[in-house]
C-alpha cells in the first residue's frame, strides 16, 4: 500500500493556507516588519537620529501598532473566515501528546496535526504580544489617564515582550528559510501530500478518514 | 515508515485542552501584573542588587532620547553662550568659562520622564539657577522665566519661586561626564522636582518675564507645572494622587 502510493505521493497537492490566511499572515508579518523597523531607532535613538527624522518613526510605530490587530480580527470575523476560524481552533486545542511533545522540547514521538506544537506556540505568542504590546503601548500613547508607577510598568514590559518578540520572529524566519516547502505554501497555499505524510501525518490522515479528495482543503 | 503510523483515530474522542487560550490568558495577565507591580519589582530589584542590573534588564534604567527636531544641535564647548536677559539689573551672557567658574553644585537624582520612563541615581553637576539669576539682579516685578532651546524649538518657563530650589540647576555634567549632545549638551537645564520635560535641552537663553509663558511642552498640553508628585495644575498628570 505504501509502496504503490509512493508514486502519487510527490505530485498530489493539498490546501494548507486559503487566499484569506495568507493574506493575513503577509499583512501581519508587515506590521510587525515595520513595527521592529521602528522600533530599533525610537529605542537606540542616539544612533540614529541623525540619519531618521524621529517623528516619521513615531507615526508609522503608533499607527503600525494600532493598525496590528486588524489582519487577525478581519480575517477571524468575516464570511471568507471559516478556515481561519477551523485552524484557530487546532491552534487552542492540543492533544495530551501535542503538550508532552512541547514539554521534551520535540523528544517524544508525535503525529503532527496541521501545525506541529512549535508552530502553535509560535502562533499563540504571536496573538498574545498583540494583545500586551497594543496595551501597554497605548499605555505610553495616552500616559495621562494612568499613574506613574503604570507608566514606568507599561514602559517595562513593552521592553521586554519587544526582546521577546524579536528573537522569536528571527527565529521564526530561520525556521522558514530552513523549511522551504513550509515556507512555500504561506506563498502558495498548497503543500505535497509527500510533505504532509511527513510533517502533519494527522491532518493528512484525517483528511484521508473524511474522504477529502486529492487538491481539496 | 509505514510502521510508524497508527491505525486510523480511536472511537472515543481524544482528550483535548485549550493550551491556547490559557497561554493567552495567562500571558496577557502576566503582562498586566507587569504594568502594575513592574515599577515596584524594578525598585526592589535596583536596591536589592543595585543600579548595575537595572542596566542589564531590557527596558531597565535607560534614556529614551527625544528631540523636538529630529535632530541634535552640535554646539562646540567654545561656542556656547547663555544670554540672560529682560527683566534683570546686569543682562549678561555666560560662556561655559563663567559658569564653570561659579560655585558648583552637584548631587544624585533620578530622571522622571512623564511618558513613564525613570533613570534612578543620574549624577547631575552644574550651576544653581538661583546663582544665576542672583549675579545678574533680579527685577522685583519679575514674575518668571522662560527659557530658550538652541534646537529653536523647545521653550520651557519657571516660576521664580520654583527656579530658587536647590535642586534646579544649569548643569554642565551628567552621568559623571560633560553633558552630551543628545542629552542636551554643553548645557542644559535640569530641573529635579518635575517631569524631564522641564529640564531643557541645549539650554540657550533665560529670559526673566512678568508672567508665566507655557513652554512647547506645555503647549502641547503637559501641566505648567510639572511637579513629580502631581500635587498641582488642572492638567494634573497623575489621576492616582489628587
């Protein structure tokens, strides 16, 4: 069985990423691009000023940020979001295997659903910053209506989620680049089901149990 | 390979938690014990093992350096001149010579920016502003002062009350070493009592006025009166003390 199948392996195409998940990846991953871009001379200032004129950065990091959530919201909350929504869910809910697999740090063996624990967490945190970093940076926007002692708290942990935030996208762009077929369909939208046997043997196989056929979603 | 895969899923449905939404959740309120308790943790943190690791820390007593212009004015030690004028018996002009040639005065104190920023224990080192305006005589109908910025663009004023505190000076050192360009060097003001609004960058002329004229900062809404502790003004920045 797995012999013959072999063949059509390589050339059967499955949907992993509809237009609209793509669209809000690319959307998101632009605010964040411009947000770090930002960033780096607003928080190392004595380098740059001289070369940026500050208040340009300000602007497009105020509206960058406020502009953040806007990918995810549309793309979760319109009639063309059902497959946003369906992988939502897989992102929130994990197996007792998923969370084991996450806790060995990827040493126990795991058939990966649609996205591995990694890619989930990395999703998870993605979602989590928006929320801290919109909160504590409006915090900084509109400093009048909170104490001091809020401000230099909202001033902390902007900072810090900012570190944070940095070394996962780095990471996450290592991991693109170093996963070319991953990579590939948030151009695409389609992987081979040859991947898929490899990298989400569940998705496929629950694929497979609902009788998907060959080049569906 | 082929071994490697189970048969298809078992019948009774398997047990799923929402790693999602508790991570979220959990976080987000993380980050919200952050925004209340982080300032205190900071403090703890910087007395318990002193200002070394508050510099370690991401976010930990650092300048945030602004300027109004998006650029720095480069004044040269030799070229700085502070004009002192309007209502005073001797306008005169100071060269960085003169004022260094005063009595200094130096201590340890924090920068409080208003946005919610803080550099605890920043050696400052300069001229009192009292002293300066006592060598040149000030006028008995003199009300306050404004000050002027090389960037012309930043304004700020004092009362002359509140430019008589010890701790408002005309500093020429800071962190230990001349004043920086971005930090508002050769000179600037430094005004301990209030948000780091007051405290001018590039300071370049005192005038002495019969009224108070709200700086730029001001202008842009800031209280007049930028007392740290928020005891004064109807745009009282703090909500939390009044």
């Amino acid at each position: 069985m797995a012999i013959t199948q072999a063949n059509s392996l390589a050339v059967t195409r499955i949907r992993r990423f509809d237009r609209v998940q793509r669209a809000a990846h690319w959307a998101n991953a632009a605010l964040f691009g411009l947000l770090i871009f930002t960033a780096i001379p607003l928080y190392f200032g004595s380098f740059f000023s001289v070369v940026m004129p500050r208040h340009l950065m300000e602007m497009i990091h105020l509206w960058s940020g406020l502009a953040l959530p806007i990918p995810i919201i549309v793309s979760l909350l319109g009639p063309w979001g059902r497959q946003m929504r369906r992988d939502l869910g897989r992102i929130n809910y994990w197996t007792r295997s998923e969370i084991r697999w996450i806790k060995t740090l990827g040493k126990t063996p795991l058939e990966a659903d649609k996205f591995n624990p990694g890619q989930k967490l990395n999703s998870i945190f993605t979602g989590t910053v928006i929320i801290i970093m919109l909160g504590t940076g409006s915090m900084l926007q509109w400093f009048r209506f909170f104490p001091v002692p809020w401000r230099l708290g909202a001033t902390f942990v902007h900072d810090v989620f900012a570190f944070a935030i940095f070394a996962v996208v780095v990471g996450h762009i290592f991991m693109a680049l170093a996963h070319r077929d991953s990579l590939r369909s948030m151009f695409t939208g389609w992987v081979s089901e040859k991947w898929a046997a490899t990298n989400a043997a569940s998705w496929l196989k629950e694929k497979q149990l609902k009788g998907d056929s060959p080049n569906s979603r | 390979m082929a071994s490697a895969t189970n048969d298809p899923a078992p019948k009774a449905p398997i047990k799923r938690v929402a790693v999602g939404r508790r991570t979220l959740l959990g976080v987000t309120a993380l980050g919200a014990l952050g925004v209340v308790f982080g300032s205190s943790v900071q403090n703890f943190l910087g007395k318990a093992f002193g200002s070394g690791l508050g510099g370690l820390l991401p976010g930990g007593d650092r300048f945030r350096i602004y300027s109004i212009t998006g650029a720095y004015p480069k004044i040269a030690d030799r070229d700085y001149r502070l004009k002192v004028s309007g209502l005073v018996e001797r306008p005169r002009t100071f060269t960085l010579e003169d004022l260094k040639a005063m009595p200094p005065t130096s201590f340890v104190k924090a920068f409080q920016c208003v946005t919610g920023w803080r550099v605890p224990e920043v050696h400052w080192a300069g001229v009192r502003l009292s002293d300066i305006l006592d060598s040149v005589g000030v006028k008995p109908e003199a009300v306050a002062l404004k000050f002027e910025s090389y960037d012309r663009a930043d304004t700020e004023s004092l009362t002359i009350d509140q430019a008589h505190l010890p701790d408002v000076i005309v500093a020429y050192s800071m962190l230990g070493a001349p004043v920086t360009t971005e930090h508002g060097g050769p000179v600037r003001l430094y005004v301990a009592p209030m948000f780091g609004y007051k405290s001018l960058k590039w300071l370049s002329a005192i005038r002495v006025v019969n009224a108070v004229e709200p700086g730029f900062w001001e202008e842009n809404g800031y209280p007049v009166n930028g007392w740290l502790d928020g005891t004064t003004g109807p745009a009282n920045p703090d909500p939390s003390l009044t």
